[in-house]
C-alpha cells in the first residue's frame, strides 16, 4: 500500500452556510476558477483515456470545502488579506448579474469593510490557511 500524498498547501474554499445547493455550486465553481487562473502551476497533467482522448488538466491536490457563518467569513476575509494573501471573492451581489464586467462593478461598487461575503478561496502553506480559516468547519 502507498503512502497518501501529504501536500504542503491547501487550496480551500469558504462558504456562507445559509446558501442554497445551486448557489453553493456555482459559487465554488466561480471561486476555484480564480485559483486555476492565479496558480497555474498547481494544475497536474492532462488527463488521457485508455483510448488516448485527452481531458483537460485538474488541480493537482485537493479543494477543501468549508463552511461558515457571515462572521466567519468576514473574519478569514480580514486575516487573508491582514496575511499578504490574494483570495478569490463571490458576493452576494453576483448572484443578480450576469457576466464579467457586471461582477467586476458590483465588486467595485462596495468597499472592502462592506462587502456581502458569501464565499471565499484562497491557497497558501496549510498552517496558514488553518489560521485564516480559523471558526469555520468542513462543508457537510
């Protein structure tokens, strides 16, 4: 039997626990989007078949989900960037629009201290996103 592979960092996403199961979905999808786009090197190889049809590459470690109230999210918000982190954000606000630009402006619209957090993403070194995660819980 192998040894499970124990990566230094995490890549960790962070939901409101009052979401519903669609709005959890597309929220993660949007947030772990920003990662791939931030940190490509942590996309593994592309995938192939036994037929050799070839799929597109995958992060290479896994996303963990977690969950948390308003507060929570506030709170890892105000550490990650108290850390020096870049995160990836999903606010409530964005649930209203439809594309890019109409995100980005609702984003722009609000400042950091009044944003309506309903996700979070991040990767960093696994003690820091411990830390920054602190209150929050796995996703059930």
């Amino acid at each position: 039997m192998t040894e499970p592979i124990r990566f230094p960092t995490k890549i960790a996403v962070l939901l409101r626990n009052d979401l519903a199961s669609w709005q959890r979905l597309n929220v993660t999808a949007f947030l772990v989007s920003g990662i791939a786009n931030a940190l490509p090197e942590l996309l593994g190889e592309e995938y192939r078949d036994a037929d050799g049809t070839g799929y597109l590459p995958m992060f290479g470690q896994p996303v963990l989900i977690f969950a948390g109230d308003r507060a929570a999210l506030v709170g890892a918000h105000s550490r990650a960037l108290g850390r020096g982190l870049r995160l990836a954000i999903f606010t409530s606000e964005l649930f209203a629009t439809g594309n890019d630009r109409d995100n980005r402006a609702a984003v722009q619209a609000v400042g950091r201290e009044k944003l309506d957090l309903v996700g979070l993403a991040l990767h960093a070194p696994r003690n820091v996103v411990d830390k920054v995660l602190k209150g929050a819980s796995m996703h059930p």
